[in-house]
C-alpha cells in the first residue's frame, strides 16, 4: 500500500493512466488494448487493487495536479468494487465444479432462484459452452464458496485503504456469518444477484462481450485448463522422501546447452519443478545488458525475481532476490541423527523433513524471503564475496 502510494507521486502520472487504461481494459471492452487476455485467466482482486489505487490519476491534467474529492472517491470505489465483483462471479458461474459434494440449501430460497435465472440468461451468451442444467441450489452454494476469499482480501484492502473499522462479525468462527458480515462491510447485498438488476442496462451488453469473446469460448472448452474456485493456493512443489532419488534425478540431468561430460551443477527450483544448469557460461542470459545465471534468470520469469532453489549435489537450500542478493537456507533434508548434511559429506542417507519443508513453505508463504536474505547478510559478512548475479 505504502508502495503505491509512492507510485503515485514518482511515477509520471500519464504512465499510471496508461496502467489503469490496461486494468479496465480486462472488464470493459470499449477500452482498446494490445493481447486482452481472457477474462477466465485474471486475478480481479489484483486487478481491483491496481484500478482502485491508478484511478485518481484520471483527475490530473498537465497543468495541474487535481485530485478527486472524498466523495467523489468513495463512489469510484464503490462502483469500481460493484464492476470487478461482479465480473468474478462470472468468472465462478462459468467454470462451476458440477463433481464436488455441497451441503444443499433450499431451491426455492430467492437466492437459488436468482442463480438458475441469471445462468439461464448468460448460458444463451456463450453459444453452448456451458449447459443450464444445473440447480440453483449448487449455483448459489458454488458462488458462495468461490467469492468468499475474494471478499475477505477485498475487505482487508479497503480497511487499511479507508481505514474502517470492521465489524466483530468477521472475528467469528461461523461460515455464515463471515459472508453476511462481509458483504454488509462492503455495501454488498447479501443476495449478490442482486447487483445485476441494480446495474442491468450497463452490464447486460458487458455480459454479452465477455461470453462472446472468442479466447474465453476456447478457455471453456478446454475444460482441464480452466481456474476452478476458489482457487487452491500455491505451494512448493512435492519433494521424494529419500534424497537418493533427487540425485538419481540429478545424474540423468543433461544441460540443454552444452553437449560435452563437463560435471554439471543441477539446481531444483521448489517453486515449479524445473531443473537448471547453475554456475556454467553455457546457460547465462542477457537481462537488461547484464550478464545472469540460469537460476537468476529463471527467478525473474518464476517468482518476479524471488525464488527458491535446491542445489541437488549440495543438499542446500538457495534463496534468491533480484540479481545481487542471495542466501543459503538449511535444506530440509535430515539423516538418521536429525542433522542436515550440506555438501553430503558425511553420505548418511538423508530422508525429508516435513516439518523442515514445511517452515521454508512458510518464508514463501508469508513473503519472509528478502526479509530472510536480509538477515542472513547481516549476520554473515562472508557471504557477499558470492557473486549471486552468475548463479
């Protein structure tokens, strides 16, 4: 939030018009932009936050620095909120699970009702891609489900942006009562179908739009690659339990780029599964006129620069940010005596801890690695001889 904030005040403002012009451009297709991407692969909750913060730039004139008043920006929020809302539930509605087990409530509760009219409306948009069988019931359930974790970050977004202060409601264990809180924290009605009809002539022709477009046809046909929610969260990737297999891996390792028997040095990243060539000439890239490693390199693609690495003939743990700041991290890898063995030199067979991985998927959880590289420079000098850019 601080950051873009920021933002605001050193970036030109006509290069924030031009970002806010691309986020809109996902949810309103009047707005002209290169490659659009379908609507089914976007993150709108980024795509809220991104609008919310870039749009009083709309406000500033060359000569002048104008900025919206408070009311003015309490109902840019709210329309922008009510816009973004309700394209996500498009998105929930069109790539529904009809296999997983519900709880079912009443059909003929006005919600219910509400979910089989509304799909029945935009199942005639998509020529066909998705059938109108479905009950009401599983529709609303299925929604419910899917937008809950949107509203918790939407709520936690605009409370520390407004700084109001949330009901005690939302401190409940109840499932219930957590969606009834928030939907009255953020000036939601609690039927949420309820938003088309206050809004129906402005997005009836939107609906038509974003079911027509041809990329989100081909997304519902391709039915093994569309974004089911909620959304799982992400994780590390799943490791052997004995190392012996991630060097059996690492001994059949061949580096795409070089084709003599020089000893590689295979690297695993944990967050996507990918085996690099580190520390070889053979596999650096040119990023911005720099020279970087295969393992930097992929970061910068994988993770936005921070990323996570397992040396494999090392049994270490890389942590990695940008293209000069790095840190080891103790791999979670244990022998028989709960002890960790960095350059396997002891060669006792080591077995994964899942208490070890499990912390490391915290640090990435929690967004703890730069904090996490930080203090490990700060505690040991020696490392800053490592030249982390060739990694």
């Amino acid at each position: 939030m601080q950051f873009a904030v920021a933002q605001r005040i050193t970036c030109p403002q006509v290069l924030i018009q031009k970002h806010l012009v691309r986020l809109l451009s996902v949810v309103l297709h009047n707005i002209k932009s290169e490659d659009t991407p379908c609507l089914l692969t976007i993150n709108l909750f980024h795509v809220l936050m991104g609008a919310v913060l870039a749009f009083p730039s709309l406000y500033w004139e060359d000569p002048v620095d104008l900025q919206p008043s408070s009311v003015s920006s309490s109902y840019n929020h709210l329309y922008l909120f009510h816009l973004i809302t309700m394209a996500h539930m498009l998105q929930i509605l069109l790539t529904v699970d009809t296999g997983l087990p519900l709880a079912q409530v009443q059909e003929d509760r006005e919600e219910a009702h509400s979910a089989s009219s509304f799909f029945a409306e935009i199942s005639q948009y998509t020529s066909g891609s998705i059938g109108c069988d479905i009950p009401g019931w599983y529709l609303w359930v299925s929604l419910k489900n899917g937008i809950t974790p949107y509203l918790r970050c939407a709520a936690l977004f605009f409370h520390y942006l407004l700084g109001v202060t949330p009901p005690e409601e939302l401190h409940t264990n109840s499932a219930e009562g957590e969606y009834s809180a928030l939907c009255s924290y953020l000036s939601l009605p609690t039927n949420l179908f309820l938003l088309f009809h206050v809004y129906w002539d402005t997005v009836r022709p939107l609906l038509q739009r974003w079911c027509a477009d041809p990329a989100l046809i081909n997304c519902l046909k391709q039915k093994n690659t569309v974004v089911r929610y909620p959304r799982k969260r992400n994780s590390l990737i799943e490791l052997p339990d004995d190392y012996s297999c991630l060097l059996n891996q690492a001994s059949h390792f061949r580096c795409p780029r070089s084709a003599d028997d020089e000893r590689k040095h295979p690297v695993l990243c944990l967050f996507c599964g990918a085996i690099l060539c580190s520390q070889n000439i053979c596999c650096q890239e040119i990023v911005n006129g720099e020279e970087v490693g295969a393992c930097i390199f992929h970061a910068l693609h994988c993770g936005a620069g921070v990323c996570i690495f397992l040396k494999i003939r090392e049994c270490r743990v890389v942590l990695v940010e940008g293209k000069a700041r790095g840190c080891a991290y103790p791999a979670p890898y244990l022998d028989e005596y709960g002890e960790t063995d960095p350059g396997l030199k002891r060669g006792n067979p080591l077995h994964l801890s899942r208490e070890r991985y499990r912390k490391l998927h915290l640090v990435w959880q929690q967004h703890c690695i730069i904090e996490e590289i930080a203090r490990s420079q700060e505690t040991n000098q020696m490392l800053f001889g490592f030249n982390w850019q060739l990694l």
